[in-house]
C-alpha cells in the first residue's frame, strides 16, 4: 500500500473531473465556509484540524444530499505581511533566517530559495507566495474545496465589494469620527488590535480608564491615578516611588508631575503636553499636597509603587485598599526608612486608616479586615494582597455605603456612586482621565501596547441598542455547536463598543472616505462569504474593478434597482448581472461556518453583526461550529520557539493525508485540544493498513448469497453502525463517528474473520465494504476512492449518497446472542488468567431454568430501580418463590447496577443452541475441549453462579 501515490492519484482525478465544483439551482444548497488562512508563513498540524473537521462536514453533507459549496480564499490585510516585507528589506537576520527556513519547506534548490526570499522585498510577493504553498497543502491533505471562487482581500475586486460594505455602513450610521482612546503600538505608531498584540486573542487587552487626581505642592501638581475616585474621602498620604525617574510637564497652562513612563504614555493621550524638567522620586519624599478635599497631606515612600502603570503616583487609602493599609504598616515599622527618608517618625505613625465606606457586618475597616482574614502581613505576599483587593472591592461594591466623611455624596451606596465623583472633580477641574492598558502588552513587532487619545479616528460603533438586539436574536437562535460557545458570544456582545476600523498602514482597501487610511484587517473580513459567489463570475465574465459599483453590489446583494439601466450604466450585460444576483440568492445565507473558538471576540461577532445591519434576514448565517486546535507535540505545546512545530507539507510527505485526517478527527472530541502522539499515530497507520488490505482481498471475492448465523452478525452490527453514524455525523459527533464506523468495526470484522472460513469471510465482506467505504468517505477520501476502483465502481465515492440503512438487516436478536458469546470468550479469558495454567477443558454451565423466569420478570418490569415493587412482582414466579433467598439475592444486585439487565429476554433453549453452535470455533480458540452442561444436571459450585446469558465457566 503506498499511501502517498494513491493520495496523489486522487486529487489529481477530483481536479480533473470538478469534482468539488457544484453548479447552482440543482437541489438543496449547503454553503459551507471556513475562515480564509493569513498568508504570512506556512500552516502547520494544529491549524490542519479544522480543516480536516470542515473537510468532513463538507464531504458528509454531500453523502446526505446537498449540493455543496466549499469555497476558500486568502486573507493578505493589514500589517504583519508588511512587516515581514519590511524586515527582509531591511537585511532583519532573524526573519531573514526564519523565512529562509519557511520557503526551504517547499524548495530543495538553494538558489531558488535566496531568489524567492530576495522577491519578499516586495509584500505583495509574500502573500501571493504562501497563498500558492498553503493552497497546495489544502490539496494534498484531500480537501474538497472549490477553488474558482479563490481571491485575496488586496485585490481591486475585492477592494470594490469592501468600498461598497463600508458606505453600506455609513449610510445606517454605524461609521464615527472623533477622539478615542485605542490599543496603540508606538512602535509601529498605529492603533493594534488582538491579531497583532502578542497573544491578543487569548489573554484581551482592554482599556483602563483610571481618574488622575491633581494634588497641588505650591504651583505644581502631582497626579495621583485611582480606579476608584469616590475613595478620596479616605486618603491619608501620597505614595511616590523614591527609585524612578519623574517628570514635571506643561499641560494647559499647569505644571503637571508623574513617573516617566506616565509621561511617555501621556503624549499620546492630553494634547500638547511638553516636559520640562526630570528628577528621581526621592526629591518629593516628605513634601506636603493640598488634596481636593480640602486637607493637607504627606509624600511617603513607596518602592512597590509601579512607575509604568497609569501616572506612577498612588494617593493612599489605607482602610479600603490592602496594598496601602501593608504599604503603611511597613512604612511605620521601619525606623530605618523613616530616618532614610528625612521624615518625622512621630508624623508618620500617627497617619491612621480613614474609613469612608460602611458594609453592614463589618467591625473594621474592609481593607484592614481582608487583611487579616487572608493573613497579608508584608508587601511581598503579592498575590495575597491582589485577592484581598478583589474581595474588598467586591464587598464594597455591591454592599458598601459611603459615610458621613464623604460630604454631599454621604448615604449613597459605591454601585451608584462612581461618575459622580468622576464628573465633580474634573468639573471643578481637579482631576483628567488617564487611560491603561488593562495589562502589560506587546505588539507583534516587539514594540510597545499603550493606550493612545487618537484624533479623527474612524469607528465602528456597535453600541446601537437595536442593532445589538438583533444580533442577540440570532445569536439566541441559530445553530451553535458545541453549545457551550453561545454564552461565550452573548458576552461577547454584550460589552462590544467602538471600534476602530482604519489605520495609517497596511495591506487590503483604502478607507473609501478618507483615503489616506486603510481599512483594517479585522473590519474588511465579516461578510466576504458573499463575495465567494460571485467572485467566478466576475472573473469568468472579465468584470472591471470599476464596473463593480455601488449600485451593482446593491442590486446583486440586496435586489435593488433596475438590471437594465444597471447595466447601461455599468456596462456589465444584463444576463452576466443576472447570473451574479442568482448565485448569490441561491448560495445565500451561509448555511455553516465553521472556526476555532478563538475567533468569537472578534471575527465571528463581526461576522454576525455586519450581516444583521446589511443583509435582510433571510440572508443571515445559520449556524456556527467549532473545534480546538491540536496544539500538543508527545504532550508538550507546539511552538517555533521549541523548534516542535509539524508544517502541513510534512503531512503527505512523512505520513498520510488519510493517515492524518482519521488520526485528528478521532483521537479527541472537537471541543477538546488534541496532541500529536507519534506510538498513537503509527497504531493508527497499522489499522489503517489492514482495512486497506481486508478490503482488497475481499473485491475479489463474489458476494454470498445464503447468509449463516454470524454473517447475518456482521451484517446487522454494519447496519446497526451505519444508523448511529448517520446520526453521529448529522450532530457532527465526529470523533464519535470516526470511532464507531472504523475502529469498532474493525474490530468486530477481526473477530468475525475468526469465527468463519476465508472464503466466507471475504465473500461476506464484499457485499460490505461499497457501502462501509461511503460512510467512511469523510474521513478517509483517498482510501476509499482507491478501494472504491478496485471494485469496478465507476463513480467517485466522494459523490457516492450515504447508504440506505436496511432495517430488515438490522437483527437485535442475532446480536444479543452473539454478545454472549463475546462476552464468554473475555470470561474465559479471565478465569484462564485467573487459575494461571493453559485450560486443558472448559466446562460450561448453563444456567438453572427459574432463573430465565426471573431476568424475564425482570426484563419486563417497569420498576427496574424499585427494589420492593420488583420484589413483590418477581416472587409471583413459582418457580422463582421457591429459591426466595437465593431471588432476593440476585435481585437486589441488579437493582444497585441495572446495567446489568439485559435488553431483551433470553431464552435458554436458544442461549445453549448458539453456544453448542459455536463450540468448535471456542475449542479452537482456546485449545481446550469443551462441553456445555445444562446447571439442571449438575451439582457443581460453578453451575450454581451461571447466570442467564452468562454461563458458569470451569476450567481443568
Ligand atoms: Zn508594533
């Protein structure tokens, strides 16, 4: 079997033939749609996943009926691609290594090699080239996607579709201009979002917007930076840090001080700051500040003061925040700082918390009570200090008052409390915001994440009270799977704002009102599965870019408009026109897209969202699946850094395309991250080998025409898998699938070889193996195709439809029979073990007839997990009655485990005809002679335990 050659074959066969390329108006559609890759360097295993789970929708939706459209295309926007251009033009060694080592993966020639990094130069070059090789890689792991619809996202085409999305948005009023704070690289001076901060899509950045309290020392003031303003009523002191660098700036007229970091980030945000002078903290240590308030209070020291978070100066509110109450304890008790610092001991220890908040319950201020409740007692129990905050925060918020200290907003609970002291103190002009990244962040390019004030910036605002309505109602109501995903998105939803949409740079579409800004890369991905049905067309019917207007798009999308005087004004004939308003009300609405759950905070809400505000409601998504990556390499994550990455291209080269696919879609569920285990995937390549083998060893075999006993097994447990698969697949269970129809099958086809003769064997399994290698298809297209062949079948059985379960084929009673004989064959196993010798007889013992009465009482009642109500029925039995304590026995042990009732009744008569029957292949088996004995006739112990279904077993 030479996996790669017959890989290769096919794929070459689906292409000729179109195999994967339906035509429209034939049937009921099934448009299926994954997220197109970004071309900025090969894919590798983990992003396979998906693919192979979306390969076996797609595939599986064919067997079911479906006139099947899986497009693809390639995401090129934004900056990553510009910046791996930029690098290699700027001679980067890292990235020039790096790349290096991308293209070595698709070419041996090392001249070839330099003469394609040297074409990098140019971005465009970049996109275009991994395009090609990711391409190639989707084809060689046997991907039935339809690639006449491909297009990337800088093409004019594309641009057009885009322009047209965009003035879509201005019209409804979604698009805004104005000052906002955004997530901002000062590296590459542009606003950043989750796809180019490190770990962005994982681990969010937010923004923080902390209130920066003025405190005047004579004609200049400190910023002291909170999250909670309403607690300046508690304030005791001001920690600067004596360590950092400070600086003192002009802002409106005002000298202003804060850490330098603070400085550095407050360029971006108030507007004509300018620095005057630097200095170390130390020099403001012992000073005194005016506070808002209206008292007088002390600069303290404070080393844990971070100079990079928000102003780098922290008023201290002991009796609320634990890190303040333990700053000022260590402060206290150390005689040494106190001197160090030139202060007066007796000022210092006098300071005192000053409670502002009540919360019922509490006999302490919350701060000091957190404290002691956690055990914090130094500035070094870090995390301790973090958990204490939380919950005081917690308490306070949800249960704490502000007291008679807090002047006109005494009496009035913290949940309603917030703005109010915000908006006072920056009315009577005593404090400015100061925004934060909710954590430390780096951009893609090493640079820097802070939070920039951007002018004229353009937005998408999503705020719209009614258009987030409408995405909850369909968010509530489309397919979402696996399920748990759902709340995921109504959070997702739920805090969506604005967002911005345009940046300086990059690659993708100008913003069509401002052309000096590009569309960012996010915001230009959310309905471009509609561009798939109609980007052939255009191509096919050599549409300009400027053909595309608006108007076009508004007639083929949302059927407005004349399509004569279109087509007069565009120049595009009235049949193409009419050909492109078709495809797309055929194809339309995306039946399926399937992704990582990654993607929910960004490119799926979007997703939803933009199709809600354009499309008209019969043209939203239906539904949305989900699975994880494989992440793992023998248990550790895959990483570039580790060097333990397996490229896609590795796939056909050093395993298999099918190899592969069964492998990821069976060894965990989709909803779980799986690993590449190299013993697990060699198991999986010998299974594989002998289904292969099996099925080429019986296409030569004439099918049987009179089926036996077992045969009609085989053929009912085939039949039985065949109905769970259907349903496995149509829930996309696709492990379960995967598991179901190739490994249990294969194993009861091993034990069936067993049990007949080769050429029974064979001639069973060719009446088989057509319809066992359509359901196995999906997962598994090469093989299948090969075998498929190999049997004189002239149809791909890509095309093939799922087999008709025949019921009549399905036999429940020749299936619980044979499973007692399985289930002897691991008894005997067992006991064998047990007694530790070869066996030279076995002796079965079928059990006594009252007890047949019994389990058929039992089969039959309805009060299974009753024990008194079954007793009651079941001692009706004469026969039963007359074993009482024997009954009761057995009775009360199938009540504890009612999984060890059977299914159905079994007769005894018919139990001893199918072990009789099978003796031979169980003397055989186990090397033993064998005799079955009825317990009737016997006073053996072991005659005494049989059970029905489960024959005593006595090995001599
Ligand atoms: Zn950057």
């Amino acid at each position: 079997m030479n996996l790669q050659k017959i890989e290769q074959k096919w794929q070459s066969k689906w292409r000729q033939n179109k195999v994967f390329q339906p035509g429209t108006g034939k049937g009921k559609k099934f448009f299926f749609t994954v997220p197109y890759p970004y071309t900025s360097g090969p894919l590798h295993v983990g992003h396979g996943r998906t693919y192979c789970v979306a390969d076996f929708v797609a595939r599986f939706k064919r067997k079911m009926g479906y006139n099947v459209l899986w497009p693809m295309a390639f995401h090129i926007s934004g900056t990553p691609i510009l910046a791996i251009s930029e690098r290699i033009k700027n001679k980067d060694k890292k990235y020039t290594k790096l790349f290096h080592d991308y293209v070595s993966l698709y070419e041996s020639n090392k001249k070839k090699v330099d003469k394609i990094i040297k074409s990098f130069t140019k971005p465009q070059n970049v996109a275009d080239y991994f395009a090609s090789v990711i391409s190639n890689d989707f084809n060689s792991i046997g991907l039935s996607i339809d690639w006449r619809m491909k297009f990337n996202t800088g093409e004019p085409i594309y641009n057009k579709f885009i322009e047209w999305q965009y003035e879509k948005l201005m019209k409804k009023k979604a698009i805004t201009k104005g000052d906002h704070p955004v997530t901002y690289c000062v590296n590459c001076e542009n606003a950043v979002g989750e796809d180019d901060i490190k770990d962005g899509d994982t681990d969010k950045v937010k923004i923080n917007e902390f209130t920066a309290i003025k405190f005047k020392l004579d004609d200049e003031y400190l910023i002291g930076s909170s999250l909670r303003p309403e607690t300046i009523y508690g304030i005791t002191n001001l920690w600067v840090n004596p360590d950092e660098t400070y600086i003192k700036a002009e802002y409106k007229d005002e000298t202003l001080i804060m850490s330098a970091e603070a400085y550095d980030k407050a360029e971006y945000q108030l507007k004509g700051i300018k620095k005057i002078s630097e200095f170390v903290g130390k020099e403001l240590i012992g000073k005194h500040v005016d506070t808002p308030i209206g008292t007088n209070v002390a600069v303290l020291p404070g080393e844990f003061v971070d100079p990079d978070t928000a102003s780098g100066i922290v008023y201290s509110v002991p009796a609320h925040a634990p890190l303040d109450y333990i700053g000022l304890k260590d402060l206290q008790g150390s005689e040494q700082k106190i001197k160090k610092y030139g202060l007066k001991a007796k000022e210092v220890k006098s300071i005192k918390p000053v409670t502002i908040i009540d919360i019922e319950g509490y006999d302490k201020a919350p701060a000091i009570k957190a404290c002691k409740e956690l055990g914090v007692k130094r500035l070094a129990d870090k995390d301790l200090i973090e958990q204490a905050t939380k919950k005081v925060y917690k308490d306070e918020y949800y249960k704490g008052v502000l007291n008679d200290k807090c002047g006109e907003f005494s009496g009035l609970r913290i949940k309603e409390i917030k703005d109010q002291v915000i908006n006072k103190l920056k009315k009577d002009d005593k404090a400015l915001t100061f925004y934060e990244t909710t954590r430390k962040a780096e951009c893609r390019c090493g640079g820097k994440v802070i939070i920039a004030v951007l002018n004229n910036q353009w937005f998408i605002d999503y705020t719209s009270k009614k258009w987030k309505k409408d995405a909850h109602g369909l968010l509530t109501s489309m397919r979402i799977y696996p399920e748990k995903y759902r709340k995921q998105f109504l959070d997702v939803l739920d805090w969506l704002e604005k967002r911005p949409c345009a940046r300086r740079r990059g690659l993708g579409t100008h913003f069509p009102f401002d052309k000096q800004w590009m569309i960012e890369s996010l915001s230009d991905s959310t309905i471009y599965m509609s561009f798939y049905t109609i980007a052939h067309l255009i191509r096919k019917h050599k549409v300009k870019p400027k053909q595309l207007t608006p108007e076009l798009f508004d007639y083929v999308y949302l059927g407005k408009g004349g399509v004569k005087s279109l087509a007069k004004k565009t120049k595009v004939p009235v049949n193409v026109l009419k050909k492109m308003r078709e495809s797309f009300t055929y194809w339309y609405p995306n039946d399926q897209r399937h992704t990582a759950p990654g993607h929910i905070g960004n490119h799926l809400i979007f997703f939803i969202m933009h199709h809600v505000l354009i499309f008209p409601k019969k043209h939203w998504p239906k539904a949305m699946t989900f699975n994880e990556f494989l992440t793992g390499r023998e248990g550790v994550k895959m990483s570039k850094s580790r060097g333990n990455v397996i490229p896609l291209i590795d796939i056909p080269r050093k395993y298999s395309a099918d190899l592969y696919r069964l492998y990821v879609t069976s060894s965990t569920e989709i909803d779980t991250q799986a690993d590449w285990r190299e013993k697990e995937v060699a198991s999986v390549k010998n299974k594989l080998k002998s289904f292969y083998n099996l099925c080429m060893a019986a296409s030569k075999a004439k099918p049987k025409k009179k089926l036996d006993y077992i045969d009609k097994w085989i053929v009912s447990r085939f039949y039985s898998r065949l109905k769970d698969a259907k349903k496995q697949g149509e829930e996309m269970e696709v492990r379960a699938y995967a598991v179901n129809i190739f490994f249990k099958f294969l194993n009861e086809v091993n034990y069936y070889r067993n049990r007949v003769s080769v050429k029974d064997y064979n001639s069973v399994l060719r009446t088989i193996i057509p319809k066992w290698i359509i359901a196995l298809e999906p997962i598994i297209p090469h093989l299948c195709e090969e075998i498929n062949e190999e049997l004189g079948s002239k149809e791909f059985v890509s095309l093939k439809k799922y087999p008709k379960i025949k019921k009549s084929m399905i036999k429940p009673g020749i299936e619980n029979y044979e499973k007692i004989i399985i289930n002897l064959i691991s008894d005997i196993n067992e006991v064998v073990e047990l007694v530790k010798k070869e066996p030279r007889k076995i002796t079965l013992f079928i059990s006594h007839d009252w007890k047949y009465e019994l389990i058929k009482k039992v089969v039959k009642s309805k009060n299974k997990r009753d024990f008194k109500k079954l007793i009651k029925e079941v001692m009706k039995v004469k026969t039963v009655k007359e074993h009482g304590k024997e009954a009761t026995r057995i009775i009360k042990s199938l009540v504890k485990d009612v999984s060890r009732i059977p299914k159905t009744i079994i007769e005894k008569s018919r139990e001893l005809e199918t072990i009789v029957q099978t003796k031979d292949y169980l003397e055989k088996e186990f090397g033993a002679k064998m005799e079955v004995i009825d317990a009737e006739n016997s006073k053996e112990k072991k005659a005494g335990q049989a059970m029905p279904g489960k024959p005593g077993i006595l090995i001599t």
